[in-house]
C-alpha cells in the first residue's frame, strides 16, 4: 500500500496489476475540484497481454494528463 500510496504521489496515477480482475490491468487517476477535493476518477483497463507492466509509465502519464484537464474543466460552485 506504501509504494503504491507513493507511485500515486509521484507519478499521478495509481496501478492495478490484475489485483482487481486476474489477467486485467488498470491504470487510474484522480479529478479534482477547484478546492482540491476529489470529484471523481478516470481509469483505462485492458488485458495484461495488451497492457503490460512496461507500458504503465506511459500510460499512466497520459491518464494523468488527461485527468488535470478534466479537473481544469470543473465549474467552481458556490
């Protein structure tokens, strides 16, 4: 749990190598809102055949990106 706790911290995504889903790999990543709660999630699963370990940093970067900007989209709310 640490060094996934640390992979999210440095990296801006969290992993699950088929922990979930046997054979099934996933990639996930939080949205925030302005005031920096969570609002949600976006993730991108697939078959450990197709999603490897070796491309998790890529991946997972891209998953990242996208969810700043979704986070950048969130209207602020009164």
């Amino acid at each position: 749990m640490r060094k996934e706790r640390e992979q999210f911290i440095s990296g801006g995504y969290s992993t699950d190598y088929g922990e979930s889903d046997d054979g099934v790999h996933c990639i996930a990543a939080q949205i925030f809102e302005l005031d920096e709660t969570v609002a949600g999630a976006i993730w991108i699963s697939g078959p450990a055949k197709r999603m490897p370990k070796s491309c998790f940093c890529e991946v997972g970067s891209k998953v990242s990106t996208a969810s700043h900007r979704i986070s950048r989209l969130i209207p602020e709310t009164e």
